[in-house]
C-alpha cells in the first residue's frame, strides 16, 4: 500500500491531467462560431470516411461527460483525504 504523500501526489497528478483534458474537450466543442473544433474538422459538414458531423459531436459529449465525471470523483477524493 502506498504512503499517503505517494497517493496524494498521485491524485494531485490525475487532478490535473483530468483537469487539462476536460479544458482541452470543452474548447473543441463547437459553439456558435464553431470555436476551436473547425481546425481539427469536428464542425465540417462530413467526415473524412463520410461520417456525419453529429456523430463525431455525439462522441464528443460523451467524452466530455465521462472526463467531468472523472475530475468530479477526483476532486471528491482529493478532499477526502484531510
């Protein structure tokens, strides 16, 4: 078993990888100027293999939801640790 200064400064570590992940996400969502996701063809009208657009944004969501359930349970953790 870990000592607790290992296991806290692992936390901290997933925290904040979690945390630039979930940014990183949220910023390739496409908003009303389609944002940051046009220069990666997430809000393009078609795919690369003929995909829609909402596919590729459905799955977006779905990744962003499943991080910020991620960053939620690492922070719960974080704080229950004092």
């Amino acid at each position: 078993m870990l000592p607790f200064q290992a296991m806290l400064a692992l936390f901290i570590v997933i925290q904040s990888i979690v945390c630039a992940l979930l940014i990183f996400l949220v910023l390739l969502h496409s908003g009303r100027d389609a944002g940051l996701s046009g220069a990666f063809g997430v809000g393009s009208t078609s795919g690369s293999f003929g995909g829609s657009s909402a596919i590729v944004e459905k799955n977006l969501d779905r990744i962003t939801v499943v991080v910020a359930v991620l960053l939620f349970v690492s922070t719960y953790l974080l704080t229950r640790q004092y």
